[in-house]
C-alpha cells in the first residue's frame, strides 16, 4: 500500500513579531492597560489614596479645634464656677 503524503496547508498562519507570537503581545497589552485602569482607580477613585489623605489632613484640623475647644470650655467652667462662689447662697 502506497503511503500519502500530506503537505502543510497554511491556513493557520502565526504572525510574530520580534520572536513573540501576535497573541500573546496582545494579552500582554491587554494585561497592562487594565493594570494601568485599576492603579487609576486607587489613586483616584472613591476609595482612593486621594481622599485618604484628604480625611487625614480633616482629621487633623479637627483635632486642633477639639484642643482649642477644651482650652476654652475650660477658662470658662473657671470663670462660671468664681462667679458662682461670688453668689450669695439663698
């Protein structure tokens, strides 16, 4: 029985450029933009290092407004408290 050889159809041809098939640059690429998207999205985005920041800066000027607050309430309760004194009790 004669044996039949088959040649090579070239129907699935591979594209490659510098040595790297065509597909996989593409998911490289596709892999890189959507890292770039999620980065953009932490640095940016409703729970970012952004507003982070932004809170932390807030909380600081709270802070200060809380120590200044109590400096006063405390001269205060002072003052309310030798004039209470200066009150005839009835």
């Amino acid at each position: 029985m004669p044996e039949i050889e088959v040649a090579p159809t070239e129907k699935h041809r591979s594209f490659a450029l510098f040595g790297i098939p065509l597909q996989r640059i593409v998911v490289a690429l596709l892999a890189v933009v959507a890292l770039g998207i999620y980065a953009g999205v932490l640095l940016f985005g409703p729970n970012s290092l952004t507003v982070l920041l932004g809170l932390e800066e807030q909380r600081t000027t709270y802070e200060r407004h809380i120590k200044i607050l109590k400096t006063q309430n405390a001269a205060l309760q002072k003052e309310y408290f030798e004039l209470k004194q200066l009150e005839p009790e009835p």
